[in-house]
C-alpha cells in the first residue's frame, strides 16, 4: 500500500440503498444483465424450493401413500417417524439416550477445543478421557448400563466416534511421518514417502475394501477384528497420511533459522522438535488440520459401502420400510443438513483462525 | 532415549575430540544407523509376519495366488462399456472395461468440472453482490456435503422422481429423459458430417499455423492481428460450410420409444449420469474456490502497473494476470483432478461399473482378494503417479526465478 | 502561484479542478485545485493518509474522483475506457513498490507496453528497450527476472518501463520509501538525471527534501485531503507559511 492508509474499497461517496443497488447490481450493462438474469432465476427456482420445503409439505401421516395424497411437498412426516433410526441406527430404542449423550459430549469437547483458553496441556488428556466415557456409554456393561455390542451402533454418534477417534489417533502418526519424511536418515524418509504417497494415491473406498476383505487374510486364524475395528483402522491409515501432509507443509514453512537456533542451544532432535519446531508448525496447520477433519467427517460415510450403519447408511436404512418407500430424497436432505450444519461450522472456524494468523502475521 | 549425554556433550562444547570421550553411540551417525536399521527391522518383520499369516490362511482356504484367472472367462455382464464386451470374455477384458469407465468418467468430469469451476470461482469475485452472494453459497452447499450422499442423492432423483420411458420429459425434439437416463440423437454417419470432422481438424492445424504467423508478423512489423477472430472461424465456421456444402444433411439418428424402452441414439445411463453430474458439481466447488484464490493471490499492484502502461484490461488479464494466476492454480488444481478420478470409485455405491465394482465382483466370483485389491491399487497409482510426474514437470517449467 | 495564465498555446499539463473523492464515508481529497505545466516538476509531500498518492493516481485513473474534473493533456478523464486508455499512453507511473511483472524478464518488462500498446516491432522495442536501461545503468541485467534483483534495482528498472512507452508525464509515488537506505540514493541519481536531460513534467510524492531542493520547480504539502501550501523549495523550506507545515518540516528534518 501506499501512504494512504485507506483500504481501497468500492467508492461510496453516500451512503443509502439506491446508491448500494447501483454500486453493487447496477454497475454497468453486463452487470445489469447478470442481475436480472439471477433474480430470474431465484424468482423461477425459490418458490417451487419453498413450496416442496414447507408449504405443501406434509408433516402428519402414516405412510408415503397418505403423504403424497395429502400434497405435493416433502413428505417430512417420514422424518417424523425414522429420525430416531436415522440418528442412532439399530440401537436399542429405549437406551438411545446413550448415544445421544455421547453426542453432546463429543460437540461439547470439540467446541471447548475451538477456544484458545484450553489450548492447554490438558487438552489431550481431556479428550482421552471424553473417549473413555464415549465408550462407556456406547458399550455399557458396567455401572448398570446394559451391555451394546458394537454391530449396534450407529447412526450420528458413529459417525462422530469414527471421525473423532480416526483423527485423534492419526494425528501422532501423521506428526511422525512427517517428521520422518523430511528427516535426513534415508531409510526412514524412504518408508514414510511410501506410505504417504500410496495412501494418497489410490481412493479412499479402496482402503475400505482392503481393510474388509484383506484384514482377515493378514492376520492368524483365530484373531478376528469386527467390521467397525476394520473400518476404524482404514479411515486412521487415511487420515495419517493426509494429516502428515499438512504438517509437512507447516514444517516446511518454518525458516531454517529456526532450526539452527535450536541447534545452536544444543537441544537434542526430540527437544528440538517438541520445544521449538513442532507448536510453531503445528499452529500455522491449524487451518488446515480442520479441513482435514472436515474431510474426515465427510469421508467416514464411505463405511457405508463395506456396510456400517453410519448416519448415511442409516439415512439409506429409513426408508427401506415398505410404508415408507419413496421417500429417499427426504432422507437425504435430512442427513445433507446434519453434515452441511457440521462442516459448515467447522469451515467457518478454520477461516476465522487463518485470519487470526495472517493478522497476527503481519504485525 | 540417551538424551541426557548428548546435551551435555554438546553444551559443554565441541573442541574436545570424540574419540577420546563420547562414547560411540553418542556419534549422531551411529546413532542414525541403529535407528536405521531398527525400523526397517521393525516394518520388514511386521511385513514377514503379515505375509506367513496370509499364506498360512491361503492355504488352510485352499485359495491359489496368482493371476491365472485373469484369462479365465467372466461370466458376467457389464452394463456399459466402450468396447466390445460379453460375459464369455474373460475377467483380463472386464478389468479393462472397468479401467475404460473409469477413465472416461474421469476425462468428462474434469472437463465439465474446470469449465464450471471456473465460471463459478470468477464469479466469487464479481463485483454484482447478488452473483458474488449465490456463487459463495454454492461453494459452501456443495462442499459441506459428503460426495457419497450427494451421488445417492441425484441417483434417488433420476431413478425414482423422473418419469418411466412411456412419459418421458421431452424438453427438446429428440432428448428424452426418463428414469432409464438421457437419450439424444446422434447425427447419422453421412458424408457430410465426416467432411465437417475433417475441416474441424483441418481448421485445428490451421489455426496453430495462424498463430505462429501472427506473433512472427508482429514481431517483425509490430502489426496485430485479430487470431481470436479468425480461429473461430476457421475452427467453427470451416467444418459448417463444408456441411453446407455437402448439401446439409439433416438425419439423425434419433431415439425411439418401442415397447418399455427407447431403441435408437445416444443414451447415458442413469448411474453414469447420477456418478458425473455428481463429481461435477462436487469438485466444481473446490475448483472454484482454487480460481478464486489462484486470481486473487496475483495483487493489485500488478494489475495497476499494467494498466498504468496502458494496457487494456483484456491485455492485462491476457498478458499480466493470468499467467501469474496459473502458477497458483496448477498445483491445487491437479490434485483435484487427481480426486475427481479417485472419487469416481463411489461409482461401487451405485452400481456404475467402474475398475473398483469390476474388480470387487471379481475377488467375490474367483476369491482373489489380494489380487483383486492389488489390481485396483495398481491402476490408481498408476494414474496418480503420471500425473504427479507431469505436475512436477511443469512446476519446474513455470517456476518463478528468484534469488 | 497556482493559477497559471490560462493561454491556448500554453495550456496547462495537467488541470485539477475542485476534485473530491470519498471512501465510503472518508473524505479523502477535497475540493483539489492544480495546475500543472508542460516541463514542470512538482514534489508532493505531507503526512502519511494525507491523500497525495490518491491524488496522483487519479491522474491516471488508478482511483476515480467523484467530484470535480481532471484533465491531461486536453483530455479529461471520465468513464470513457478509450479517453483513459489515450492519458496512460502518455503518463507514465513509478510505484512504491516497483510493481515488476515476476514472470517476465527485464527486457520482456520493458518492451510490453511499446509492442502491445503503442505496436511497435519487437527488434525495434527491444533496442529502445536498452537504450533506457543503459540510462537507468543496468543493461547488463536484461535477461534476468525481476526476483534476481536488488530493490534499488527494480526499482530503476520500473523507471526504465515507465520511461519505455515515452510518456509526456512521469508519475512517482513514493519511489525510495521501500528501498533500503543504501539504495535510495541510486534511484535518486536516476530521477535527477532525468529530470535534467528530457523535458518530461514529473509529480513527485516523495520525503526527499534533497531532491525536492535539486529538482522541483514548486512544493506542495497537503494534509488531510488539502492542499496546504505550495511555493517554490527555497521558500517552502526557509519560510513556511502554515503550521501545519511548519510541524511537519520539523518532524522530517528533525532527523
């Protein structure tokens, strides 16, 4: 910038709608004609939106049949009758306030890590605790609760215990192999490249395949995983590469003085990178760790090929019921909400970090 | 871990000898080695245990290893394919027929996807808020929402909320779209359209030779020359006169309804549609937020300094912006391609048959599990490798020098 | 002093009349009256958000004024793409941050504007190309990219493009405020050379009472949107009328 402190922004000499309108609909010819060509669109697309949505749509009925004769609309009656299925899968009905509480727990500890004022050393111990509970809750068996073997679950809080514990474990192993990928032993770079770079490069539904159908092939007659561990340990072996990735990427922009200023202190490799390298880099990855995770989230409804009942196979489960057969769309858009609402938060919070960074960058 | 010794070794500062006091698993090059040698140990002995179990269970299953069975013949039908194929080929064939679906998925879906991400992402910048506003809501829908759900979705909306063959939507003479897919017409093998194919081709060859001519001629006399203009005739307008000529033809090859089904034209299939308007409209919204970026990452300066020079604004654009903007967007902008056709493996979830729903009928026919997965490994590193090579490649060849 | 005689033969270079621009609510230059002549050279100063660098880049229509006229050489400036277009031909632009085009060479930097804008052929553009980068005394660094450069560098190199199209004005906006100190005093060099071998009319917005003494015909000092002052250096500096430029005088010669 030049002297002029002023950002340089659109010229407003007044303020007021009409001057708004023309600054930012009316600006020239071609923008006109976009303008009217949007609202042509919103004015043809947003009511028959709005109509399907809520104004005929049907909130009371018993099956698809009496829903489609009763309006022209979503037939959000469906959603009435199977959110439960959807929300928690085959768990028992009268024990779902389990899950619904592991629930709250999880949103609860991933808002309370969003704060800077926990960004603690009890962290980490605090969510190894949070996961001790969830698994308490999910499985019962002790304190009273009733005993849920785990082909029960499903439904959201899967959804969660899938993503959170896949990001959890991955991310010390992707801090390793990142470590290792830019570490000068060759041996070791060699086997952490590998790794990274086949993971990466074949699809996610593949390791799911592999982890299903090879897994049992791996191990010794008599050690069987069941399918939630399998596809657990398919989304880790995922999630760590990518995850490595990012903080390869925080690593790599961290100047080389800062290595050698930890050299020169005298500080060992581990010293080195626990005290100096690894929380400059990994606040720089902030942003991007959460998109990982956001792409973690989105990605867990992959198990839903080898067939776990996660929030989308749950979704694809409602509407299985003769009675209510043809109401997928609704299904979908339910659970399309539920992810969007996720994502879209944990979106916004990435952006909000990145420019908390950049400012405090630039000072 | 020893790490005591060595801090103090190293504290208590360098000029005394090695030899003479630290003792040798100090020497950081030792060290390097030992650990080395453990993890290759480690990994080499979890990989020979994995592989005796996996022999061990093999052989208790009575399973042979080995691709022998891919010359053995399939048995089953594969719904869409590029070349000919029947269930008496054997499973070699259907792989392939798999890799084919999978490529061409792939190739449309990046070609559709970079034209809309494109227009999307320039119009995050427009200056029309309502443009700019319905853009970036875009944006946030589609990638806030698992591509697998977003596949099941349009899948659920072609297959149960479009008509039957019989009523059909009729938007235009011709098309048909129906619960069966899209059927178009296809203009019937005539002479005339072989003349235009060859004029287009012509006019390609051309149009390269123009542009050559046009930038020596510049060069030399520093007179322009309008290439745009005269490309798209000679592309476009070419291979319609010679149509013309040829006494324009009109036939087409045209669907038609008979029985329950339409016979006749073009048609893509309801899960090749449902699996491509998906990946389109899924990486759309991570390519345009890679070209907004991309052209935002150029500033402003530069711009300014350009039309300060006098330049206008498409020769800014043209000459200034764009080929800054490019060096941001190519790297991300591979990597999207990359996912485009790793994603379109989701294929399996809708019965698309791409290499991943070949194979997985396969290792479930024969029971070559590890075979199966291995050649479905195989073909996507394969791609992932290539194109790799080639984002290096012109990483290099674009690079900014700088000091 | 301000009022030049208002002759058809000795039309003014550059006319500002009751300019005034605004962002959002910010009032930025307010009712700006200047009249520049052919050959003058003219130093801008004042404190930082004082408006002078908005004011130069209206002059060639980095920024539009909302209020007011300005006209360059005959033309006045409106939403007319081709009057704009027809003013940046002749007025050339240094910037405070040199504003090279990295993926370019020197050369390719230099010869852009003569062979897309003025069409010159490429030999011929090239040749002139040299001519101002051995003026601006760096030929033998055609063939690099601006990143392989110094500051004071580049920012010679700028002055050799701007110079590249033959502007009738040469516009500077702060040219040495990111040089390092080392290197404010090659680029000066450059401009006082300049200033004495052509006839060009140059606006300065510049800190340098040196240059300012060596080379302007007239000083001006704005605050706040204004023109506070103006006069000829000699006087400006020994007997500054306001106090507002009395305070910053003796802020900038304070050290």
């Amino acid at each position: 910038m030049s002297d002029t402190a002023i950002p340089t922004a659109m010229p407003k000499p007044i303020a007021g709608p009409v001057i708004w309108l023309r600054a930012n609909l009316f600006a020239n010819p071609l923008n006109a004609i976009m303008t009217v060509l949007v609202v042509w669109f919103l004015v043809m697309s947003l009511p028959a939106l709005l109509d399907w949505l809520l104004l005929d749509a049907v909130f009371q009925a018993d099956s698809v049949r009496e829903c489609r004769a009763a309006g022209s609309g979503a037939c959000w009656a469906f959603i009435g009758e199977k959110h439960r299925l959807i929300l928690f899968g085959l768990y028992p009905y009268e024990e779902q306030w389990r899950p619904l509480l592991v629930v709250l727990l999880l949103i609860a500890m991933a808002g309370v890590s969003c704060l800077r004022r926990f960004w603690t050393k009890w962290l980490a111990p605090m969510w190894i605790a949070t996961l001790v509970v969830v698994g308490i809750l999910m499985w019962g068996g002790v304190l009273g609760l009733s005993y849920v073997e785990n082909a029960r679950w499903g439904g959201l809080p899967l959804t969660m215990i899938l993503a959170f514990v896949a990001i959890a474990v991955a991310f010390p192993l992707g801090v390793l192999l990142a470590l290792g990928r830019r570490s000068n032993l060759p041996a070791i770079r060699a086997i952490c490249t590998i790794y990274i770079e086949l993971v990466r490069g074949v699809p996610a539904v593949s390791l799911l395949f592999m982890a299903s159908v090879m897994l049992p092939l791996l191990l010794p007659e008599g050690m069987n995983i069941d399918k939630l561990l399998r596809a657990q340990i398919a989304l880790i072996v995922y999630a760590s590469a990518y995850l490595a990735e990012v903080v390869r990427g925080g690593l790599q922009s961290l100047s080389k003085g800062q290595y050698e200023a930890a050299d020169a202190l005298g500080l060992t490799y581990w010293q080195k990178q626990r005290l100096i390298i690894l929380p400059q880099a990994l606040r720089i990855t902030i942003p991007p760790l959460v998109n990982t995770l956001i792409t973690v989230f989105k990605d867990t409804s992959l198990v839903v090929i080898i067939g776990l009942y996660d929030l989308m196979n749950a979704a694809k489960a409602s509407f299985v019921d003769p009675a209510w057969r043809g109401s997928s769309i609704e299904a979908y858009v339910f659970v399309s909400l539920i992810y969007f609402a996720f994502c879209f938060f944990m979106s916004k919070y990435s952006q909000s970090i990145e420019k908390r960074l950049a400012q405090s960058q630039n000072r | 871990m020893a790490a005591h010794p060595a801090q103090t070794g190293a504290t208590a500062g360098r000029p005394i000898p090695k030899a003479s006091r630290a003792v040798f698993w100090n020497d950081p090059r030792v060290r390097g080695i030992f650990y080395q040698i453990l993890a290759v140990a480690l990994i080499g002995g979890a990989v020979w245990w994995l592989a005796s179990n996996t022999i061990e269970n093999l052989n208790s299953r009575n399973i042979a290893t080995g691709f022998h069975f891919l010359g053995r013949e399939a048995g089953f039908d594969i719904g869409e394919n590029l070349i000919d194929y029947s269930p008496a080929d054997s499973y070699f064939k259907a792989l392939l027929v798999g890799v084919l679906n999978t490529l061409r998925v792939a190739v449309i879906g990046i070609i559709l996807a970079t034209i809309i991400g494109t227009i999307i992402g320039i119009a995050r910048l427009s200056k029309n808020w309502l443009v700019a506003k319905l853009a970036s809501i875009y944006v946030e829908v589609v990638r806030n929402i698992p591509l697998i759900l977003q596949l099941f979705f349009w899948y659920s909306l072609i297959t149960e909320f479009l008509p039957g063959p019989r009523d059909a939507l009729h938007p235009m003479a011709g098309v048909f779209l129906s619960n069966r897919g899209l059927k178009f017409p296809l203009p019937a093998h005539e002479f005339a359209y072989d003349l235009a194919m060859v004029l287009f081709a012509l006019g390609l060859i051309a149009a390269v030779a123009l542009g050559h001519w046009a930038k020596k001629r510049q060069d030399a006399t520093g007179r322009h020359f309008p290439t745009a203009w005269v490309n798209l005739g000679l592309i476009v307008g070419l291979p319609i006169a010679g149509w013309l000529l040829a006494g324009a033809p009109l036939t087409f090859n045209a669907p038609v309804l008979q029985g329950f089904n339409f016979v006749g034209g073009a048609s893509l299939s309801p899960e090749f549609s449902a699996l491509l308007l998906g990946l389109v409209i899924y990486t759309a919204g991570f390519i345009a937020e890679i070209v907004r970026s991309g052209i935002q990452a150029v500033g402003k300066g530069q711009t300014e300094a350009s039309l300060a020079l006098g330049l206008s604004k498409g020769q800014t654009l043209r000459l200034i912006v764009m080929p800054q903007a490019l060096r941001v967007i190519v790297p991300p902008m591979t990597s999207q391609y990359l996912n485009i056709t790793k994603n379109s493996s989701l294929a399996v979830a809708i019965g698309f048959p791409d290499i991943v729903s070949v194979a997985n009928t396969t290792l479930n026919q024969t029971g070559q599990a590890i075979e199966g997965i291995a050649i479905i490994m195989a073909v996507f590193l394969t791609i992932s490798l290539s194109i790799a090579t080639f984002m290096n490649w012109y990483n290099k060849h674009i690079a900014l020098v700088e000091r | 002093m301000a009022t030049a005689v208002q002759q058809p033969s000795d039309e003014p270079m550059i006319l500002l009349e009751k300019v005034n621009k605004w962002y959002g609510d910010f009032h930025v230059l307010t009712d700006i009256d200047l009249s520049v002549k052919r050959g003058e050279r003219i130093v801008i100063c004042g404190p930082s958000g004082s408006g002078k660098s908005t004011m130069i880049r209206c002059i060639n229509r980095l920024e539009e004024h909302q209020a007011g006229r300005i006209v360059v050489d005959g033309v006045e400036l409106t939403n007319d793409v081709r009057k704009v277009e027809a003013v940046r031909r002749d007025v050339g632009m240094v910037f405070q941050h040199f504003n090279l085009f990295p993926h370019l060479t020197v050369l390719q930097n230099l010869t852009l504007a003569p062979i897309w804008v003025r069409k010159t052929p490429k030999a011929e553009a090239e040749a002139t190309a040299m001519k101002y980068l051995e003026r601006v005394r760096i030929p033998e660094q055609a063939h690099k990219y601006p990143g392989q450069l110094s500051g004071g560098q580049q920012q010679r190199v700028a002055i050799a493009r701007a110079l590249c199209i033959n502007p009738k004005v040469m516009l500077f906006d702060e040219p040495t405020s990111a040089l390092d100190p080392e290197m404010v005093a090659e680029v000066l060099d450059v401009m006082i050379k300049l200033a004495d071998e052509s006839n060009v009319t140059m606006i300065c917005v510049t800190h340098e009472m040196g240059f300012a003494r060596s080379v302007a015909d007239r000083v001006i000092f704005m605050d706040r949107g204004q023109i506070v002052e103006q006069n000829t250096p000699e006087e400006f500096f020994s007997h500054p009328q306001n106090e507002r430029t009395k305070l910053f005088l003796s802020q900038i010669l304070a050290h």
